[in-house]
C-alpha cells in the first residue's frame, strides 16, 4: 500500500511544477500508470488471501469426506468378505 501512496504523491509533482509536463501527458502516463495500476495490484491481493482461505477450507473437508468414505468401503468390504457368490 505504501507503493500506491508514493506514487500519488510522484503523479501530484507536475502540479507544484507545471512546466515540466503538458496536461494531456500528466492524465494519461502520471495517473493511470503511477496510481491506479498498484492501487489495482493491492485490491487484487486482498482479493487472493480471501480466495486462498476459501481453497483451504474446501481441501480441508474434501479429505474429510475421503476419510468418510474410504471407512465406509471398508465396513462393507468387510461385510460382504464371506458373501461372494462362485458360479
């Protein structure tokens, strides 16, 4: 977050010296390139914890229901151990 208030305040230079750079250069290199580019690379970071979190948990409770289903196929392979038919 640092990045994007640096930044800002770098874009903000040609306002305190307006002669180093037209208006049309400042809008279109200053700003959307300096501010709104990293101030996008932060929102799309806070995004990804949120999505990492979400990915663990669901791991979490697919081996769950792994387990779950791994003790139930080895109830019924028990149970059915002395039960096949020979034709």
């Amino acid at each position: 977050m640092w990045c994007v208030y640096a930044f800002t305040v770098l874009s903000l230079f040609p306002i305190a010296v307006p002669a180093s750079t037209g208006a049309i250069q400042y809008i279109s290199s200053g700003v959307l390139q300096l501010v709104l580019l990293p101030a996008l690379m932060v929102g799309s970071a806070i995004l990804n914890e949120g999505a990492e979190d979400r990915a663990r948990q669901d791991h979490e409770i697919l081996i769950q229901e792994l387990q779950m289903l791994r003790d139930i196929l080895d109830a019924l392979n028990l149970a059915t151990q002395g039960h096949t038919e020979e034709k």
